[in-house]
C-alpha cells in the first residue's frame, strides 16, 4: 500500500445501505468525498494520525549513523508505525543495549528517544533496540577519537640502512584508546602535525622530510623520508609539533652502512656511489678528482635525483679546490 495516500472499498448491508470504508496510510489531514452519478453528495474532513509502534520501523533520526569512541554519544531515534509514519508522541518503552550492556533511554515525548552510547574500540557496533517483545538491530560505527601522541606508534623503521639510498618510516596517527585515527574519523579536522630530525656526533644533519597523507587528503599515515650520506650512527628523533612531545619509539639510531657497488666510482676498489677512497701521492690524488668528475658525469646520464646530482657536484668542486679530508681510512661520503 506504499504510494497510496488513502485506499477505500464499499459495500452494500441487507438494508441496502451503500458502507464507505476508507483506510489511510499517511498522517495528516485529508477531505472525503462521496459521488453519485458525478454528484457529490457528501463532503468530510478526516484527521489522521499515526498507527501503533512497529519496532522494525524504528528508524536513526541522524545518518550517518556513528559515535565517537570514548565518547558518551547521543543517538536519537524517531518512533514509527508499521506504514513508517513517524509517531509524534512518546510513551513507548523502549530499551537498547550494545554487546549486551543496556545503555541510558530518554523518552523526549515527541517520538524521539535518546540513548547514550559510549564505545571505545573503533569499528562497527550493534545497538539493539527493543519494546515488549518486538527487537530491531541497528548498525553504527564508532569513529576514533582525536589523536593522542602518546599511543601514537612509528612503523617500517630500519636499523641499518645503506648510503644514498632513500629510507621512509611511517607516523600512525592513534586515539587514547590505541584506535588508529583515518581521514574518516570524526577527529580529522584537528590534525596533529609531527616534525623529525637526524643527527651524528660529527657529521652533517640528516636532510628529513615530512609528507603528512592526512593533509594531502592521499592516506591517514605520516611518512618520514630521509638520506644519509655519510657513514655513521645516527640518531632520530620524531615528536608533535605544538608541545614537543616525542612519538613513542623516539629517539632511535640507524646505522649507515656503504652502498652497493657503483661501476663509475671504483677503482680496484669496490665503492659505492657516495664513496671516494683516499690516495696519497700526487699522481693519484689527480686521478681520484678525475674519477668523481667522471662519477658526476655518470649521474647526469643515468638519471640519478636532483639531490645526489647536486651532492656529487659540490665533491667535485671540493676535489678541484684542494684535497679532500675523509675522517677514516676507506672511504669517503659526500
């Protein structure tokens, strides 16, 4: 009977009486209308209202429908009858659960009825509403909270890496409740922004960029990129911008290793890309500047990154200059 407004039937008693039935499937107001031969004999005004509850019409009042883990959320439910008209008066006894638990009902008298849901693990939920012996399940997210550093955790971290070669760690941004925090969590608008640093008892800081997914509306994640150069142990901190606070995990070291073998750098010897072994005569000393000039030349052909691009032309103007000082005796980092 969906569609339909009103629905009638007639029939005809003993005594020869015509019977108007008239059946309504929406509230509200509505004029009747009796016809013989085109003419109208008789008109009546019908109030309407709705029918007795059906919990299976019981319906969410806000979609979509979510909570916020931790917090103590409202969800308002809007009473209807078995056609789904929504019933405007209260009285109903009407209970829910979640997992089991009964959670607080507020009868608002208009229909609607509040029940308070806190839940603290993200992910779908269950809230089972019931009046007498009639149930209905209603099916919710809970959303996690705003980020809380201190659960926050660092993942993808290497201990060793090689020279020149990119390294990337990620930020997992989570709540209080260690749930990780999305791009659809209620809390996304207040993001928390991170900031990182590398550095080495004697060596130049590491270069570290911050890509926060988040921001970019790309991921939920925050990546860390770093390159090292020099041979070391370097350590690495991570923390929240606004208060300082360190990510959990931070600091931690990383321990730069030579890279794979790199054909224009060697020289007898095995070197990497980011290497130069020192030699003592003149002669040699000659030769070592030619083989970084044709290393340089080399990375402009094979397409290396504008950053080890630029590294190996600042060692050749250094190799130019004057003799390059190396703090052991094997290789060299630029």
């Amino acid at each position: 009977m969906w569609g339909q407004v009103l629905s009638t039937t007639t029939s005809t008693t003993a005594e020869g009486a015509v019977v108007l039935t008239v059946r309504a499937h929406s509230v509200g107001e509505f004029q009747v209308s009796v016809f013989l031969h085109h003419l109208c004999l008789v008109t009546s005004t019908v109030h309407v209202y709705a029918g007795p509850l059906s919990v299976q019409h019981i319906a969410v009042k806000c979609e979509p429908f979510w909570v916020t883990a931790g917090d103590a959320s409202v969800v308002v439910l809007q009473a209807r009858d078995g056609e789904g008209n929504n019933i405007r008066v209260g009285g109903e006894k009407i209970t829910g659960s979640v997992g089991g638990k009964s959670v607080p009902v507020v009868d608002c008298g208009d229909g609607t009825y509040h029940l308070s849901v806190t839940e603290t693990r993200s992910g779908p939920f269950d809230l089972l509403v019931s009046c007498g012996a009639e149930t209905q399940t209603l099916t919710g997210q809970v959303l996690a909270g705003p980020t809380s550093v201190s659960k926050c955790t660092l993942v993808g971290i290497e201990p060793t890496v090689r020279a020149g070669h990119m390294q990337c760690f990620q930020i997992e941004r989570r709540d209080r409740f260690g749930n990780l925090v999305t791009r659809d969590s209620s809390s996304s608008s207040a993001i928390t922004r991170f900031a990182a640093k590398g550095v080495a008892k004697g060596l130049s800081p590491l270069q570290v960029a911050i890509q926060d997914r988040a921001i970019q509306k790309n991921g939920d994640n925050v990546d860390v990129q770093y390159t090292a150069f020099m041979l070391g142990t370097y350590t690495l901190s991570v923390w929240e911008t606004s208060t300082g606070t360190a990510v959990p995990g931070s600091p931690f070291t990383v321990a730069v290793q030579p890279g794979l073998p790199y054909a224009p750098c060697c020289t007898g010897v095995l070197r990497d890309k980011v290497c130069v072994a020192p030699r003592p005569s003149a002669f040699n000393h000659i030769v070592r500047r030619a083989q970084v000039f044709l290393g340089f030349l080399s990375s402009l052909r094979l397409g290396s990154t504008h950053e080890e691009k630029d590294r190996m032309l600042a060692l050749c103007k250094n190799s130019l200059a004057g003799p390059v000082h190396v703090p052991d005796a094997t290789a060299r980092l630029h």
